[in-house]
C-alpha cells in the first residue's frame, strides 16, 4: 500500500481493481494512519480483518519516519485480549464513540 499526492485538479485513472487512483507516481508519507479494526483491547492491540495489511504498512512506514497510529471502533468491540503474534502492530491511540484510549 502506497500514498501519492492528489489534488481535484489532477486526473484519476482506474486500476485493475476498478478504483480511482491518481496518475501522479510521487509517494508520500503519511504523519497520521487513521486504522480500522474489527476489535481491541486497553493495551492498544487490534484485531485487523485478517490481511495483515495495515500491520505490513505501519512496518514499512515506521522505517521511513515515525507515525502516528490512531485505531478507530466503537466502544462496544473492545474485548479484554486481543491475541498478538510478532507481526502485530501496537497502535498509538484508539478511539471510540465513548472514548480516547492512550
């Protein structure tokens, strides 16, 4: 997974996939990863749909500068541990309709 820079006034192209994507090839680095998560725990550990895509990019993004990492749920998927191998990612903050988790 990469990040391009894109403005409304550049030119969109459709991918293999089917979705929208800018022409521009210049890569950017993100400051803040706003991460979806199926669930969580107070120890900022997320359960991911299963992928490991968001895990893969925090690792890859993490050696180019540090990032924020910010989970996003509702209060009610938090369970009490989330099983973690070495792969994981630990988030920096979660946040829920309820409440901020640092």
């Amino acid at each position: 997974m990469d990040f391009h820079s894109w403005s409304f006034s550049e030119p969109l192209k459709i991918n293999k996939y089917g979705i929208p994507e800018p022409e521009n090839k210049n890569i950017v680095y993100p400051d803040v990863l706003l991460i979806p998560l199926v669930a969580f725990d107070k120890n900022l550990n997320r359960l991911g749909y299963g992928g490991g895509y968001y895990d893969r990019l925090i690792k890859k993004l993490s050696k180019k500068k540090n990032i924020i990492k910010i989970g996003l749920a509702f209060s009610v998927q938090e369970i009490d541990k989330v099983p973690i191998n070495m792969y994981d990612q630990k988030l920096d903050y979660i946040v829920t309709n309820k409440n901020i988790i640092k």
